[in-house]
C-alpha cells in the first residue's frame, strides 16, 4: 500500500502540519507581515488541507472497499464448502445407520460421490491457497519447455474440436500451472455453453509467443460484468443465483499465472454468440533449450 | 394412499440421499434438478410436500417459491426450504413468502429432516 493511502501516516502528517502553522502564525503575529501575504498564505495553508482531508477520505474508502470485498469472499468461499461438506454429511449418516442396512454395492456408490465431493473441496483450498501466493508475491513458477499442443490434447475431451498449425514451437512456462489454466477455461466454456453448444480450442503461432484460443457458443458475458471478469472473487450475476460451481478465483488466477509467464491473457464476448478467451505464451528460446 | 414428496434440489449426489430416506420410509417422490421444471412438476404431479433448495439452476428457490405461492394450484402444498444459504436477509425473504420451515443443510442429518417433513405433514 502506498504512504499516501495510510490513515495513520495521513493523521500523523496534518497534525505536524498544524502545530507548524500555529507556530508560524504566532511567530508572524508578533513580527507582524502585510495583510495581503498572510492572506494568502492562510488561502494556501486551507488548500493544503482540503488537499490532505480529501485524501483521508479517499484512503478510508479503500480499506473500506478491500474489507468488503474480503467478507464477501469469506461468506462466498463458505458456502462453496458448505456443500461438499453437507453431502459428505449426509451420505456418511446414511452408511452409518444401520436401520437402512445398504448393501455393499450402495455402499460403494455413496463412497464414490463422497470421493467426489472431497476431492471438490481439495481443489477449493488448492486454489485459495494460490491466491494466497499470489497475494503475498510469493508465487514461484517451475518454468520448463513443453509442447502446448500435447498439453491441450491430454486435457480436452472428444466433444471438444482442437485445430492447431503442424510444427509448433514449444513453449517456455509453469506446464502444471498452465495445465491449470486450460483446464479452467475448458470447464468455463463448457459451463457457460448453451445446450449443444460447440467449443473449439485454436493454436497459433505468432511472432515469439504461441496463442491459445478457445470460444464457445454460450450466452457471451453481460454488458456490466465485462469490466470486472478477471477480478478476484467475482462471479456473474446470473452465476450468483443459479449455480452453485465456481468460487470466481479461476479466471483472476488464470490472469496472474499468465501474466508472470511472461503472456497476454484477454477474451471477446460476442454479442449473444458466445465468448472467446485467449492468452499468449513466450516461445522457447534457444537458450532455455538448454537448461532442460 | 402413500404420500408423494417433490424434491428440488440440483445436487446429485443429495438426491440419491433422499432416494433412500423417503424409499425406507414409504413415501413417493419425485425429483426436479432446475426450478423451471419443479414448478411444472410442482403443478402436474400434486405433490403432498415439496422440498426447495435455493440455488438452482433456471429459476432460483426464491423465483419459485413466489410462483408456487401466487398459483392457486400450488399455494396450498406445505413446503421446506432446504438450503445452505443462512444470511438473515435469504431467511427473511423466506419467511416473507409465507414458508416457515427453513432448515439449514449442514446442520442437520437426512434422518432428522424426514424427522421434521413427518411432522409438517402431520403424521
């Protein structure tokens, strides 16, 4: 945080201030100076004020935004474990009363959703826990060299069509974390399709980077929501109410993943059509060869 | 006559939870995944009961609950709301619809809830 967004130092600053002015005025009170230049002075000292109050406000309202926004978190976070953790609840009271004596096959289905649901809850904290990182600058990325084009093909499913240029250069970047990355844009695009929707994925190499494009036919992202798609924490209006997936940290870790590989990430929204997201990653160089 | 209950509910794994409640305790049911369809089903099917889960694809909890209490088909059928969401203002806008069973997901077990229906239908 900047020293011109703390309170503390603010307050500290405006009352050096003032106990200087009183000084100076009682000084100038008794060697006595033109009317015309104390005037001024004092017009000076009131700017200087309004200036620093302004800013005090401004500070507060900050502290202010960033402690709402972190109490949403919390109270979005909690819910979205909530519900893992009640349907573990629930199946395991249900396997553990023996007036309903399931058999063995039940057994297995119940242990099965509950794996599920538990692994749910390990992704969750597993992407907390990089925010966290993220937070803190105390991100580290494994950087190597790997062929995109393998990584998106191990990821995608059959439904999904992937067209790419032959001879593709590898690139140089985090491959779990990338993995990550595509991953969640795949379950994006998949989620937010309209029923029968395609989704396509695109590679392409341009001038040091290769480009990673996928796009969907979906809905497309609303007018009010573009501005605020890669913030942390944040979910679609229509995400909030309806489903119950989707912490909204996936895209703001995708952003800063990319983004400290050294590429671009960005989307389009077409209209009613459905979205497109890229991002970019930098080629490997000759002498990253190397080190691998 | 065996009691039908209407659950809608978009988690699947709970579904199948209830599955075996309501089979051991011989009641009927019949499951909505959406809102949309569990205010159709909420029509078609004369429920005894209906359970409501709030976030729910297509319509939420609180869209139908206002269209099951404004159809006079449906106006009459007891219902619970059955959610995870515990924010007094969620609470209220329930209460405010005219439903007084809200239960909380993770504070109770499956059997305690057939517990309660049992009770609210007046067995």
């Amino acid at each position: 945080m900047k020293i011109w967004y703390c309170p503390q130092f603010l307050f500290l600053l405006m009352n050096l201030l003032i106990i200087a002015i009183v000084l100076v005025v009682f000084n100038l009170s008794i060697n006595v100076i033109e009317s015309h230049i104390a005037a001024l002075l004092i017009l000076f000292i009131a700017a200087t004020f309004y200036v620093i109050g302004y800013l005090i406000i401004f500070s507060f309202e900050n502290l202010a935004e960033a402690s709402q926004s972190k109490s949403e978190f919390i109270s979005i976070i909690s819910h979205q474990l909530r519900t893992p953790v009640s349907s573990i609840k629930w199946q395991l009271s249900l396997i553990l009363d023996k007036k309903f004596n399931l058999n063995e096959e039940k057994i297995r289905k119940f242990l099965e959703s509950i794996n599920q649901d538990n692994e749910k809850m390990i992704n969750m904290i597993n992407d907390l826990l990089e925010v966290s990182r993220i937070e803190d600058k105390s991100l580290i990325l494994n950087l190597s060299s790997f062929s995109l084009r393998d990584l998106t093909e191990e990821i995608v499913s059959l439904n999904i069509k992937v067209s790419f240029p032959d001879n593709i250069p590898d690139v140089f970047a985090d491959r779990v974390r990338i993995k990550n990355v595509i991953i969640n844009l795949i379950d994006n695009a998949v989620r937010y399709n309209v029923d029968g929707g395609r989704v396509s994925i695109e590679l392409k190499e341009m001038p040091g980077f290769i480009r990673f494009l996928i796009k969907d036919e979906g809905i497309g992202i609303s007018e009010e929501d573009l501005r605020m798609i890669f913030t942390k924490f944040f979910r679609g209006v229509n995400t909030l109410r309806y489903k119950t997936d989707g912490s909204g940290i996936g895209l703001y870790i995708a952003k800063n993943i990319i983004n400290a590989s050294g590429g671009k990430i960005g989307f389009e929204s077409r209209d009613g059509k459905g979205s497109i997201f890229w991002f970019t990653l930098p080629i490997t160089k000759a002498e990253q060869k190397i080190i691998n | 006559m065996k009691k039908k209950i209407l659950i809608i509910e978009d988690e699947a794994h709970l579904q199948d939870v209830f599955k075996e409640i309501f089979e051991s305790e011989g009641y009927e049911y019949v499951f909505a995944y959406d809102g949309e369809t569990g205010i159709k089903m909420a029509e078609n099917e004369s429920p005894d009961f209906i359970i409501l889960d709030l976030i729910l694809p297509k319509k939420d909890g609180f869209e139908v609950l206002q269209e099951l209490k404004n159809n006079p088909k449906t106006s009459k059928i007891p219902m619970a709301v059955l959610s995870n969401l515990e924010g007094s203002h969620d609470v209220e806008r329930v209460l405010s619809l005219g439903v007084s069973n809200y239960f909380i997901k993770s504070h109770y077990t499956p059997q305690e809830i057939s517990e309660k229906i049992k009770k609210i239908m007046g067995e």
